[in-house]
C-alpha cells in the first residue's frame, strides 16, 4: 500500500521495523553518538521491551546495530525499560536503567560495556550485583523506574542519581541516592523536589544549563551549581503523558532542587512539546559543547494500522537545548546544526503580503521533506469604533480552539504544509494574537491537525500554547515537515510543537505549501520565507547477523 509506506519517515530516526519507545542511555564514545531505545523485536505495538541500539558520527545518519540488551535475567524478563548512561572521569561508562523483574517489580539494574575498546559497544554485561536498587519503603512496586544520568555532588565529591516515582497522595516526586561505586546505594532524605497532584513521574531528567548571557553552550550533567547555572527538571507524567519541565536552583548541600517560579513547577507549568513528543532524554555532548535532547513521537493512528504499517513510533529530531536567557524563564530547542546538511534546493520569498483571508500558495516543488523558516510581520488594523475589537478579547486556547478554520480579529496565520491543491487536506502551523484587557498582545502558536487527513481512524487535534514574543522581536517559525511528522519551534523554540499526520491525498508529488491569514483585522507580511528541501538521511541496517 502506497499510501503507507508513504508515512515512514527520511530523516527521522526510526527502527528498521516493530515498536518504539522511549529514547536511552543516549551518548557519545570514541567517535559514535550511540541512541538507545525501547524497542518490541516482535512487532509494532508494545511489548517484550529490550534496548534497540544506533550509532551515528553526526546524529542525523544512523547504522542500525543489534539490540543491546534483552530481557533474559528474573530481574528484568518483563522488560529491559528505560535508563541513562553516565561517562565517569576515568572514559568508564555506566548504564543503568530498569528492570520488570518476573513479578513485574520495578527495580534498577547497572550494564557497562563488555568490551570498551569497542566504539560500537556492541555488547553489554550486565552486573552480577544486579539488582543495584530495589523500590525502597512507601513507594510501590510499581512506582520505581528510569533512573537518571548520574552527577557528580560537589560537596562530597560522591555521584547521585534521581529516580521519578509517586507518593501515595498522588504528589510527583523524585528520589535521591548518593553512591561511590554504582554498586551500592544510599537513599538521601530529602527529595530532589515532589509536586502535589501530578502523579507518577516517569523519565525524569535533571541537568545545569547556562545562564551566562554571552554563553551558547551546554554544560555536563556534573557541572557544579552556582552563579551562572541553572538546573532544569523534568518530568514525564504518566497520568497525561506529557513532558514538562522546569528551571530552577539545585542546592548541592541538600539536595534539592526549588524552582524559580512555583507557579510554573514541574508538571503544572511548561512543556517541551505541546504536541506528541513524551520520555524525553538528553545528553551532553562533548564535541559539540551542547546539551541535546531526544523525545519518544508516538502515533496518532490506530493500532490496527501500525500492525498494517509493521512499525510505530519515531524519534524526534535531536534537539539543542539551551536556556533562554533573554526571557530567563524558558528554555530553548533547536534542531542541532547537522540537519542542515542536509539542505538540497532552497527557495526564498520576501516580501510577501499576507492580507486578511488570503491562500498564498509558494511554489518549491517536492514538498514531503522540507524545513522552514519564516519570519513574519504583523500589523493590526484599527478595530472599527464601538466593535468588540475596541475591547478585550477572550483568551484563546490552541487545544479548544477551532484550529486554523476559526477567524479572529489578529489570528490565526502562518502556513499550510502537506497540503493538497485543493487544500482537501493541510496541517496548519499558525499564530494567533489576542489583545487582553490591558491592551498588550499575547501570542499563541498552534498547530492544527484537524484537516490533515482524510482518514478517520485518526487522533485529529489542535496543539499549541502561548510563545513569548520580547519588544521587537518579529514572529518567527522553523518547521521540519518528514513525512508522517511536522515538528514546529517558534521563536527560536521557545514554543515547539510535534504532530503526527497521515495525508492521503497529499502525498508524493502532490504535496504542497501555502501561507495563509485567517485574521480578519490584520495585515501579516511574510518578511522572509527560506524552504529547502531535505534530503533522506542514511539509516541503514546492521551488515551482519549477530
Ligand atoms: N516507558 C518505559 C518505562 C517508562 C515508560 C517502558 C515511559 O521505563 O517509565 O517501556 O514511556
């Protein structure tokens, strides 16, 4: 069927076929950025979960290795689920992730290399201490998983690790342990930071980032607090299955980690994506001096047609992650650099006006793989004396919105990809403006699936959130459309948004793009729009059976 095998992606990282998950133990060795992730070896719903393995010299092309690890001891039969690798001082690497032992309890197992002259490391041993960790008093059974990348305590000069969990009021927390050697564990106190009402917190994630203004860099996980550091945690909630975040201070004497905005905490505050994007993991990279950030894309079509499809789920494009020190309360994500090598044919337009309920179709040829990036400029019209305009507008809701297809005063406007000429089916990415009571607009960025496809047996949802738009600052978007995938940052990714979507007709050669401008009062210039199609990346099999 054509059609689906359409929607396998060119430069989304993919296994060859069968179920995905959550990205692990992400890395970078003699040479190799090495992805691990959850993977089903016997088809494409979830189940009988080991540790799919990739290696990559620039993140963008992939060589498919045999899987790392399997489930084949008690203490991990259930699942070999998901964990985090750290690199010790002396080049050692230290894996430890979860097991589902064959009473499905949660406990924490340690892996190193079996052969560390091996850059592929290829194989994994499994420590014969295992399990390291088991669930500890007051936390369920069930309730004990996905331990961190480990970092280094400056005050005792011993590593800790946190591991996400509940409590039995529902509060979402994260353990501590202190330990030496990997092999023995003390469980600390004092909580790294627990948040009332969020529920279980799968994959958490915990690591500095730069506050220094003049700094574009990332830092290593054991990067000591202090001024011109911030740490970042994060939570995967398994009650929504969103990954949110927050930005904060660690406190290396306690242990804990407070929040620069309890108002925004972990949980109830800001999201990675406000789209398919969930048990996100990041990893220093020491090439690049960067933070990068890989997240699990799920589909959003039905079980039955995965099996008919034989796989789902895809990882995200690898994503710098810095914090936004111009707003210094969000972070920033950024496709990393190596995607544009993959740039072909470029077209620009500038200078294109956008009047209120206008179609601009842009001329690019192929468009089933491409990235975006356009700059817009809005001026809004003087709302006529005496109408609704005069006033306040009522707040808006990407999600409770009417997507694209819902006029307002000063939205929604942006672009239509995988499109159609008859625009039968098109995935909007869009902003919308609202002007609130005190006069000064707020900004919106959304992404509406709600036309993207023809089919039916389809999730079809408006994603978005508000996107913080500093004095001056044009409106901006980059979007990577691969396909099945059309993954947004807006504003240099303060605001990112992925969706999955299944065109039927927009397909092949008759995919399109277009600007549009649904406002009714506002004039959108598009200042500059560069589209390049983007080549496949290489993601080949594995040249030998093991
Ligand atoms: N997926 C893994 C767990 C994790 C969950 C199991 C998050 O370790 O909590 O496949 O998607």
């Amino acid at each position: 069927n054509a059609m689906l095998a359409w929607q396998r992606t060119a430069f989304h990282f993919q296994p060859q076929k069968n179920w995905m998950n959550d990205p692990n133990g992400p890395l970078y060795y003699k040479g190799w950025y090495h992805l691990f992730y959850q993977w089903n070896p016997d088809g494409a719903v979830w189940g009988n979960i080991t540790w799919g393995h990739a290696v990559s010299r620039d993140l963008v092309h992939w060589l498919h290795l045999p899987p790392a690890m399997v489930p084949d001891h008690w203490y991990d039969i259930n699942g070999v689920w998901s964990g985090s690798a750290t690199q010790l001082p002396d080049g050692r690497i230290v894996m430890l992730y979860t097991g589902s032992t064959e009473d499905a309890v949660q406990v924490q197992l340690l892996a190193e290399p079996a052969d560390p002259s091996d850059p592929l490391l290829r194989r994994w041993a499994k420590s014969e201490s295992n399990p390291v960790l088991v669930p500890p008093p007051g936390i369920g059974l069930t309730d004990f998983r996905d331990p961190t990348t480990a970092w280094l305590n400056p005050t005792d000069r011993a590593w800790r690790i946190t591991i996400g969990s509940k409590n039995q009021e529902h509060a979402g927390l994260a353990l501590v342990y202190r330990t030496e050697d990997f092999l023995h564990y003390d469980l600390l106190p004092a909580l790294l930071h627990v948040v009332q009402g969020t529920g279980m917190w799968e994959c958490v994630d915990f690591y500095p980032v730069s506050a220094d203004l003049a700094a574009d860099v990332g830092l290593d996980t054991s990067t000591a607090p202090g001024p011109g550091v911030k740490h970042v945690l994060k939570a995967s909630l398994d009650d929504d299955r969103h990954d949110y975040y927050g930005i904060g201070t660690y406190d290396a004497g306690t242990d804990r980690w407070t929040p620069d905005d309890a108002a925004i905490d972990v949980g109830i505050g800001l999201r990675y994506d406000y789209g398919k994007f969930y048990a996100s993991k990041s990893f220093y990279d020491p090439v690049g001096r960067r933070r990068v950030l890989w997240g699990w894309i799920g589909e959003s079509d039905s079980e039955r047609a995965d099996v008919l499809k034989g796989w789902a789920s895809l990882q995200s494009i690898p994503r710098t992650v810095l914090l936004d020190t111009k707003t210094g309360s969000n972070l920033l994500q950024w496709p990393v650099v190596e995607v544009e090598n993959l740039r072909m044919r470029g077209k620009l337009f500038d200078g294109l006006d956008m009047p209120p309920g206008s179609v601009v179709p842009l001329d690019v040829g192929r468009a089933t793989q491409l990235d975006v990036e356009a700059v817009f400029q809005v001026q809004a019209g003087a709302p006529a004396a005496g109408s609704a305009a005069a006033g306040a507008e009522a707040p808006y809701n990407c999600s409770a919105s009417a997507g694209s297809a819902g006029r307002g005063l000063l939205g929604p406007f942006g672009l239509l990809v995988l499109a159609d000429d008859g625009l039968s089916e098109q995935t909007a990415v869009y902003f919308y403006l609202v002007r609130g009571a005190d006069g000064k607009l707020s900004t919106h960025f959304c992404q509406d699936a709600f036309r993207s496809s023809k089919a039916n047996d389809l999730v079809k949802a408006v994603y978005g959130s508000s996107v913080p738009v500093l004095d001056g600052e044009d409106l901006s978007v980059r979007i990577l459309v691969d396909h099945s995938i059309v993954e947004s940052f807006a504003q240099g990714g303060r605001t990112c948004i992925t969706s999955r979507v299944y065109p039927t007709k927009a397909i092949y050669d008759s995919a399109r793009v277009f600007l549009f401008n649904n406002a009714t009062n506002l004039n959108v210039t598009a200042k500059s729009i560069k589209i390049w199609e983007l080549n496949s990346a290489y993601i080949r099999p594995y040249p030998y059976s093991d």
